[in-house]
C-alpha cells in the first residue's frame, strides 16, 4: 500500500483546500515532530549540550547528565516555546502560516553532595497536528474527498544524576519515560455513498530506557578549560500497543461514529518507538568569559506502523556548534556586561526521505541570559531567551518547504536550599 507516500505530495497540492496543519505535514510519520531535547540557554547555541558543563552554579545539564559539576544551587526551571511556521509548495505559490505555544520544560536540580548532583525534569518529546484535505470529481462524476489528520502528544520525565569521579572527570545516568497517545487517521468519502471508509493508527505509549553519559575537563593555559563529551541512550525497554482498524461509519452530530462496521483489525506490541542515539562534543573556553563547542548526534532509523502498513525511518544526523560569551559578570556597574550572549547554528539530515527527497533540516540560533540581581553571583536566577531561524524541507517534487522563527523564553530560580544555618 502506498496511501501514506503522497501525504506530503496532497499537502502541498491542497494546501489552499487545508483545514488545519499543525506542526508540519511531515509530522505524519513516526512519532511527529520531536522537540529537540534541550533547554532555552542550549537551543540558543545550536543545542550543543554534551560537552557544555556551565562555569557558575546554578545549572543542571539534563542532555548529558553527567556534565553538572559546578552544580552547588537548587535550581527550578520554567520555560515556554512559541512556534512560527511558514509553510510554502510551489503548486499554485500556496502559502500558510501557523503558530502554537506551549509549556516546554519544567525541572528541578540540586547537589546531594559536592561529587552527587540530582536532576527531575517534564518537556513534551513529541507532537502530532495535522489535517490535510483532498477532493476531486472522477470520470463518472462523483464526488470524492480524502482526508489525513493526525492528533496526540508523547511526553517525557526524566531523572537524572552525575556523580564527579575526580576533579575531571564524571559519569552519569538518565531514565527516561515516555508516556501519551498518538493517532494518524485517513478517511475516504464519496458523493454515491453514505458511509466513510476510515484507516486509523493508534500508538498508545508507556516505555523507558536509558542515557548514560561522561563528561570530561581539564584546565590548560591556567584559566582555559577543555571539554569533551559522549552520551548514549539506549532503545526502549518497555511498551508501545498499535491498534489499526479499517472500517465503514457515519458520523452524527457532535462527530459521533455509528453504524460501524469492522473491516480489519489489527493490535500489535513493539519497543521500536524511540530509537537509540548517540553523541559526541568538544568544547574550549575561558573560564567565566566565553565558550565555543561543538558537537555531532546520531540516531538509528527505525521501522513504525502507518495507517496499517510499515513505514522505515531512516538513520539520521545532527552537526551542531555554538558557545557564549560573558563580558565582565562582577561589573555591577553596567547590567549589559553581566548578560550571557549565546549563539549557533546545526544542520541536521531529517529521519524522512519521500521519492527519493531528503527532508533535511537547518537553523541558526541566539539568545540571552537576563540576570534578575546585582549582589553575587552565586545568586544568579535570572530568565533565558532564545531565539532559533530555520527551514526543513524543500519545495522540489512538489514537497513543502517549512521556514520557521521559534521564540523561546525560560525563567531559572536559583538559590541555596537545604543548608543548615549556624548562628553564633
């Protein structure tokens, strides 16, 4: 069956006729569109984040969570995403533009003790909203209209925790466990008939597994530090039920199926869900001043249910690089030397590839580290915001090309808790 193939290609042929494209029509396959697994102040330098151990103390890295060395605050995290996509095909200069906004990260991170650093966090790993509409008249006459939608988010919580083996090097180890339902559903209608042919996909979720991580540095030159990474996340270890069921309805008001009819069902258990991924960084940097990194992420194609049918994601890529730079943090004299500029940019070869087209992926970012006070800098809660530019895809072979303008912002309060006071 080659029904899912053309989803891209209806997409873009109708885009005039859509009722209501989300994310992307590219979120159709696998799981949707996955939210890259970072924090505003990583975003804002590409989403480098495995060799990125932050100089003060008020940080946790949930990416490689055995880079939390200089942890000594308990810090809360609360951040929010606005999204801006641009959709474009060349069939007719059709163009759309969508935006959401949602809650991105919650965590807290605090020291156990000075080598033990413990992290609990919540973001939405992925997102499927999609609708794409078709309708044509055939040879005879009738009225036909073909429609794809897609509903449903996976989310993740994660615990995570580092242990500083020696003054350079750490390890540390992350679960994570993603829970949420997803649904991709096709339906036929036709002017001659009255009940609607339906294909629908549901991927309920409950599964973990595991990131483990090491993070090594070392101090050269007296007041530069090396940096270098590695994280690997293991495949699932728990369970994803599809059901697929084709079958004859109609619908009466309030959307309420009757008259259903079972045409072929299908219930199925795999751990093919989330596949395994890999990385590597570098980074170099003076202490409390600036930092450049780098680094290169792998993740292992695997083969999902679509609308009843097998569909192969491939292997894919991600080069990002990015860093910071601080001009004078013990200026209290002028706020804008205290604030941390970030950049960067990646470009990531896509998990997709449709008739032989790559969809593919490229970004630059930005952002700043607002300060909210002037007395210390071991009290440094402050608010993130990030901004990242882009495009996916492309407009060849009548796909869609997805600009975008992600806006990103974040508050970090940091403080000392748990501490026992002493009087005298």
């Amino acid at each position: 069956m080659k029904r899912f193939f053309v989803l891209p290609f209806l997409a873009a042929g109708y885009f005039l006729q859509a009722q209501s494209i989300g994310n992307s029509p590219y979120a159709a396959f696998g799981i949707g569109d996955v939210k890259y697994d970072n924090t505003t102040d990583v975003n804002a330098m590409g989403g480098i984040s495995t060799a990125y151990i932050w100089d003060f103390n008020n940080n946790f890295n949930f990416s490689n969570p055995a880079a939390n060395k200089n942890l000594e605050l308990t810090t809360i995290k609360l951040e929010g995403t606005n999204e801006n996509n641009f959709f474009k095909s060349n069939f007719d200069n059709s163009n759309i533009t969508k935006h959401s906004t949602y809650l991105s990260n919650i965590a807290i991170a605090f020291p156990l003790s000075p080598k033990v650093k413990f992290g609990l966090g919540y973001q939405p790993y992925s997102s499927k909203k999609y609708s794409v509409l078709k309708n044509e008249t055939l040879s005879d006459g009738t009225q036909k209209g073909e429609s794809f939608r897609g509903e449903g988010t996976l989310n993740t919580v994660q615990a995570a925790v580092s242990y500083q083996i020696s003054p350079e090097f750490a390890l540390g180890l992350r679960s994570n466990f993603y829970f949420g339902n997803l649904y991709d559903i096709n339906e036929l209608t036709y002017s001659n008939a009255e009940l609607i042919n339906g294909y629908e996909t549901k991927n309920k979720i409950k599964t973990f597994n595991f990131t483990l991580g090491t993070a090594y540095q070392k101090v050269v030159n007296t007041d530069k530090k090396l940096t270098l990474g590695a994280t690997y996340t293991f495949g699932n270890t728990g369970q994803m039920e599809t059901a697929y069921t084709n079958s004859t309805y109609f619908y009466t008001t309030g959307e309420t199926k009757n008259n259903i009819s079972i045409i072929d069902e299908k219930i199925s258990e795999d751990k093919n869900l989330i596949p395994m991924e890999f990385s590597l960084g570098a980074g170099y940097g003076k202490d409390s001043k600036w930092f450049l990194g780098t680094q290169v992420d792998y993740k292992k194609g695997e083969t999902i249910q679509f609308l009843g049918q097998p569909f192969a994601n491939q292997d894919s890529y991600r080069i990002a690089a990015g860093g910071w730079i601080l001009p004078n943090y013990n200026n209290f004299r002028s706020y804008f030397s205290r604030v941390t500029y970030r950049y960067g940019a990646y470009y990531e070869k896509g998990n997709l590839s449709l008739n032989g087209t790559d969809i593919n992926k490229f970004a630059v970012t930005g952002g700043v580290t607002l300060p909210f006070e002037n007395r210390s800098v071991n009290r440094m809660s402050g608010i993130d915001i990030g901004v990242e530019l882009g495009k996916r895809g492309t407009v060849d072979n009548n796909m869609v090309r997805q600009n975008f303008i992600n806006l990103r912002i974040g508050i970090n309060f940091a403080d000392k808790w748990f501490m026992k006071r002493l009087y005298d």
